[in-house]
C-alpha cells in the first residue's frame, strides 16, 4: 500500500507538473520564439548563399502541407528578391500584446519584407513582399502599413492598407486604393474599403485618408517606421570587441555614463545613418529594454544636436547635461537628460528599485512638443490624437507617476463652434467640461520655462 501511496503521489506530481507546463510553457515568450528556429535557419542559409554568389535552388514543397509551403515559398521570396543580405535580419515583437511574439524578416533599419504569426503553437505566414520594392513598415499605435499592386485586363489597381495584428490574422482596418488605366492616367475610381466593405470615394477624401500610409512615403517617414520598430538582429552581425562600449541603464550613475559616451556617436551620425539602423551596434545592448532606451534616446539627441556641435564631442558635450529633482512626491528624484537650452530629452525614475525611463515620454516627444512645467512636477505638452491626419490640437497635462509612467493628469482643447467662436474644454478622468476663456488663459498660466520653474542644467562633463 505504501507503494502504491508513493506511486499515486508522483503520479500526482507529474500530472501538476504536466498542467503547469502547458498553462505556463505556451505564455513564455522566449519559449515560443524557439517555434520560429527553422525558419530563420532556412533564411540565413539562403542568404549566405547570396551573400556568396551562390544561385538559390527553389523550395522542394513536395509533401509540405498548405502552411509549410507558403513559408517556404515566403522565405524563398525574400532572399530572392533581396538585393543587399548584408543589410537583412530579422526581429520579435509582440504586435498585438496577445503575449506572443510575431517574427519579422525585415531590413536592419526599418522596413519588413515578410511577417509570421503563431497559430496552435505552430507558425503561418501573414504577410510577403510581392517585388523588390515591396515593403511593409511599422506606424504609430501599433498599426501596420504596406501598399499591393494588381493587373486585370490593362487596368492596375493600387491599394494601400492600415493593418493590425490580431492573434494569427493580418487585419486591415481600412483600405484606399485607386485604378490606372492602359494609358497610365489615374481613373476616378478612387475607393476604400472598411469592414469588408468597398465604397466609392472622391479624389479629396482619398487624399485625406491616404495620409494614413502616406507619412511613411513623406520626407522624415523613414523616421517613423524606425521609431517603432523592434530591434532588429542582422543576419550577419557587425564585429563588436572589448572596446564596443554597453549601454548601461541600471542607474543613474550608469545612465549619465552611457548617454555620454553617447554624444560621441552624436557628434558624428546623421539622421540617415539612425534610418537606417547604421548606429544599433554602436553599442551593446543586452536586451530589448535597453536597446529601446538607447535608439530612442540618440534619435532625440541628434535631434536637438547643435549646429555647430557636428564633428566635434567636446561641443558636443557641452550642449547636454541632466537635472535630478523629486517629480512626483515620492521622496525619491528623477533623472532629466537636457540640453543647455532646458529642452528635456528623457526623464528617468525608480520603481521598486529599478531604474526605468518614464514609460511614454520619449514617444510624447516623438509625436508631440513639450512646452512648459509648473514647478510641481507636472508638464504641458502639446499634441493631437490623429498626428498626420489634421487631428484638432489639444495641450495635455503629464505627470510623471509612482508607477513610472508619463501620464495624462489632464487635457485642455480650444475649439471653434459655429455661432459661437471659440470655446474651450477641459478632458479630466473620460469627462469633458467646457470652461471659460479667463480659466483656460489661467490653467496655461500656470505652466512656464522649465528653467524658470525649477529645472536646473548641469553638465555632463
């Protein structure tokens, strides 16, 4: 009886243990990225055989099933058409927050030629480039853009999608598109398509709409869909030695250390060379997190790089520095990284004892203009919710929480009402109260150079 006692018990054990395996070895992210393994292998061979010179024998699909084959032909595809191996990786990210990674074959800067999902475990092809030029590019709140061209009977239809992951689908909230006839003049047959649905449009709210994909085809659109890309590992990674220094965000020590060696990068990259991933490796990241907090960050100061400061660390040097001061009450300060001219770049804070850059704030400055602070830790920024598409202006109060993220306090929009002029709201908790013109002069009253209220600079250096 004993035996069977200690049987049933380890039985018992193994069953529990079996359970927690599949409620938690599913979820794992790093786990599922392993589901992705051929498929990277299969990419990286066929590109080192370009990279060689060698001619790309075509995928023997003979006994594959359905979703096999088309990742074989998708694969295929990109190393076929791809012109430059050597700028070619690939990169994880969980689009859709479903807490599973998508796989992303896509240039080392910004643009992705094919897309991969994981359905039951196993993973299926969502998205492949159709030309050379064909490309995918990752927008703003976790929208996706890319563009298709079809033939029928002499006519080209051109279509541009604003697409989101969702689970093992590539869904497209809208779609706009226009036809071209045999002698290549735009037809009037501009349309969209939502929910399935295809409906007549007129040229002007084409064009409206088609500032959805279009910022990305805009001068600085590059810019964008680098800024929310993964990070990216390059198929043949760049030698890296004991001299390539770490991006150390640990603290804040460690953070004023890494940002300043920084500027040296600064002082010679171009905005170009950010577009197109040049200065990723620049530095080692150990993780997403920090690769994330570095990118983002040099793009910001190169931005705001001084003129005079190109070419040369030592000007360079001068131009930036930090403020430490208690944002948000908690007993504990912030770290600011500034220039001299008081235009804040990022805020860091601590939360349950680990250094983290507020949670937003970069992206705000990305997409939104800081312009002033009230000296008890609360910023005006402005904004608008729809950034490229004349989205009405509105000015945002943002703190800086004990959780670390930079947050809405509040927000104030003018506005304009017919038969009444101008008229003003203030956005607070999901309720819209309209006040007067004295109490929105007021409230904006309050807000001023953060050198006047309390946001000091010292330097680096």
């Amino acid at each position: 009886m004993k035996h069977l006692a200690k049987y049933a018990a380890v039985l018992l054990l193994c069953v529990l243990a079996l359970l927690a395996f599949t409620a938690c070895g599913p979820k794992d992210y790093e786990k599922q990225k392993a589901a992705y393994n051929d498929i990277i292998e299969q990419y990286t061979a066929l590109l080192t055989a370009k990279q060689n010179g060698e001619e790309l024998p075509e995928p023997d699909t003979k006994g594959m099933d359905e979703r096999e084959a088309a990742i074989a032909e998708a694969i295929y595809t990109v190393a076929e058409l791809c012109k430059s191996p050597d700028i070619m990786g690939y990169a994880y990210k969980d689009t859709d927050g479903d807490g599973s990674p998508e796989l992303y074959l896509m240039t080392a800067g910004t643009y992705v030629r094919a897309l991969f999902s994981l359905d039951g475990g196993k993973p299926i092809l969502l998205w492949v480039q159709e030309t050379a030029t064909h490309s995918m590019a990752f927008g703003r709140k976790g929208y996706l853009y890319y563009a298709s061209y079809t033939t029928q009977d002499g006519v080209e239809e051109r279509t541009y999608h604003h697409a989101r992951v969702a689970g093992a689908e590539l869904v497209d909230d809208l779609v706009i598109g226009y036809t071209v006839d045999p002698d290549d003049n735009t037809a009037d047959g501009h349309f969209k398509i939502e929910n399935g649905t295809r409906t007549a449009i007129g040229r002007d709210e084409f064009r409206f709409l088609y500032n959805y994909y279009g910022e990305l085809e805009a001068v600085g659109g590059q810019e964008v869909a680098k800024w929310y890309a993964p990070r990216v590992t390059p198929v043949f990674p760049p030698e890296t030695d004991e001299n390539t220094p770490v991006a150390d965000f640990s603290d804040y020590t460690a953070v004023k250390s890494t940002f300043a060696a920084m500027l040296d990068t600064v002082a010679t990259m171009s905005a170009f060379d950010w577009d197109l991933g040049k200065c990723d490796h620049a530095f080692i990241c150990k993780s997403d997190k920090d690769f994330d907090t570095y990118i983002h960050l040099l793009y910001h100061a190169c931005e705001l790089r001084p003129d005079d400061g190109v070419g040369d660390p030592a000007a360079i040097r001068a131009h930036y520095g930090y403020c430490e001061t208690d944002l948000n009450g908690d007993g504990a300060d912030e770290l600011i990284l500034l220039t001299n001219s008081h235009q804040l770049l990022a805020i860091f804070t601590t939360v349950d004892g680990e250094v983290v850059p507020a949670e937003g704030f970069m992206d705000f400055l990305f997409n939104g203009v800081l312009m002033g602070t009230d000296g008890e830790g609360r910023f005006l920024g402005e904004f608008t919710d729809d950034y490229w598409l004349e989205g009405r202006l509105e000015y945002g109060v943002f703190t800086v929480t004990t959780e670390g993220d930079f947050a809405t306090a509040y927000t104030l929009r003018p506005d304009w009402v017919q038969g009444r002029g101008d008229v003003f709201y203030k956005i607070e908790g999901g309720v819209e109260t309209e006040i007067t013109q004295d109490e929105y002069d007021a409230l904006r009253a309050t807000f001023g150079k953060p050198a006047d209220k309390g946001i000091t600079f010292t330097p680096l250096t």
